[in-house]
C-alpha cells in the first residue's frame, strides 16, 4: 500500500515538472516570437526611414500662421496610421478682421494720441477644434529632400464677438468716457472727440458667443533634415459659416460665410 502511494506520488510529481517544461517552453517561443515581430518592424521601419520616409508613432507640431484676413498660432497631435496617413487633431486661436479695416490716427488739436480702425463694430476672435487626415504625397527621397503632403480637417468654431470700444473725451465739458461707434452715430450729443482705441483689455465684460462650422484644404512641406523634427511650410484654404451674421464694421455688409488663404510656418517633433 506505501508502494503504490509513493509511485502514485512520483507519477504526479513528474506529471507536473513535464507540464512545467511544456509551459515554459510555449512560454518562450511566443517571447522570441515577439522579439522578432519587433525586430522585423524596425528594421523595416530602419529601411524605410533610410530610404526618406515619414516614420514616427506620434506628433506635436506648434504654428504660426497669417491670412488673408487675420492671423493666429495654432497646435497640433498627429497619430501615424500607415506610412502615408496620419489622424491629426488641431486646435487654433485665430483673430479675423474685415478687409476693409486699416488704422487712422486719432487727433485732439493737431496732436496724435493714438490710432484707431475707422467704423470697427468688434473684434473677432476664434477658438477652433478640428480633425482630420494627412496623406503623404511625395517622401523627402533623402535627408536634404522636402516631404511633400496634403491634409484635410474639418471641426467647430467658438467665435468671440468682443465690441471694439473708443476713448471719447467732450470739449465742451471735459468729461471722457467709452463709446463704440454705433454709439456715436446713434449719440445727438455735441462735442464728442475720439481720442483712441480703448485697447485690447477693454470690452471683454460685452462678449459674445457666436459658434459656427470650418474646413480646411492645405499642402504641406517639411524640410527639416531630421525626422524626428518638424519644420515645415504649410499653405492652404479655409471656410467657415457662422450660424449668424457677424458684424465687424460699422455700414458693411455682415457675413455669415468667410473664406480665406494662409501660410503657416510650423515647428514640433515626432516620436
């Protein structure tokens, strides 16, 4: 009866280093698997780096752009998705003006104080929030190439509407105070004289939320040697329709769809 417990005892016993072994060496083979998946992808990833190619998991990418009616700064996550398309998520603070504003002096006997945009309602300013898809058209070839892509994005826009306010000083009475200029073409009072623009921190107690839809074709081209770096050339197209109209100058029509050309100087890293 010992004897057969203790054969029944070493019987498991092995039965147990054997399932052991087996599991370990499963255990293994899907490492070394790994390993060479992993290998394989970077060497392949090597080779096409080598050969010019975009190749990153991830990007964040700063810019300055100018308009055709305005300017802003503008950032940017890309996330790879093939060595040709990367998802980008985009973020802007634009502000836009209406072509026809442009900047007077304003004058109190012959002296300058300051300058002001003649008949300006309000200034316009932008928060957007895009994504979209870039395409790889062209590989930089080598190191000293230029990579050549094209994007589309499309989001939402938070239009801040904030009145543009002017410091007004009476001659007869001496008295200053804060007007806009559909103040002072609806005011009867005599002896008003603008003096200046009330400035960037004043109005912003009067602001107005207007949302509305945008976007936006553009080429890009990236001339940075490194891959790993971004600098890069953007030009492009944008469109936005605001949900209501936006009145930017005093007797000019208000528009509710704005169309623009930008060029954007862009800077950033990849991973």
């Amino acid at each position: 009866m010992h004897k057969l417990c203790l054969l029944t005892l070493l019987a498991a016993a092995l039965s147990l280093q054997v399932c052991a072994k087996n599991s370990d060496s499963v255990r293994m083979m899907s490492k070394r698997n790994k390993q060479n998946s992993k290998r394989d992808r970077m060497n392949n990833l090597l080779r096409m780096e080598e050969e010019g190619d975009l190749i990153f998991n991830k990007h964040n990418i700063f810019g300055v752009r100018l308009a055709s009616d305005g300017y802003g700064i503008n950032f940017e996550k890309g996330k790879f998705k093939s060595p040709t398309k990367t998802l980008l998520f985009q973020f802007e603070l634009n502000e836009k003006k209406d072509p026809k504003e442009h900047h007077i002096s304003a004058t109190s006997d012959g002296i300058n104080f300051s300058s002001v945009v003649p008949y300006k309602l309000n200034n316009l300013y932008e928060f957007k929030l895009a994504v979209g898809e870039q395409r790889l058209i062209g590989g930089k070839g080598n190191r000293n190439g230029v990579a050549v892509s094209a994007l589309v994005t499309g989001g939402v826009t938070i239009g801040m509407l904030k009145p543009y306010f002017l410091d007004v000083q009476n001659q007869i009475t001496g008295a200053t105070y804060r007007k806009t200029y559909a103040e002072m073409a609806n005011d009867t009072s005599q002896g008003d004289l603008i003096t200046g623009a009330s400035g960037f921190t004043v109005g912003w107690g009067n602001l107005s939320i207007k949302p509305a839809v945008n976007l936006k074709q553009a080429m890009r081209f990236d001339y940075g040697r490194l891959n790993q770096t971004v600098s890069a050339v953007e030009v492009g197209l944008t469109e936005e329709y605001y949900f209501s109209k936006i009145p930017l100058v005093y007797l000019v029509k208000q528009r509710q769809f704005f169309f623009n050309a930008y060029v954007a100087i862009l800077f950033g890293s990849r991973k």
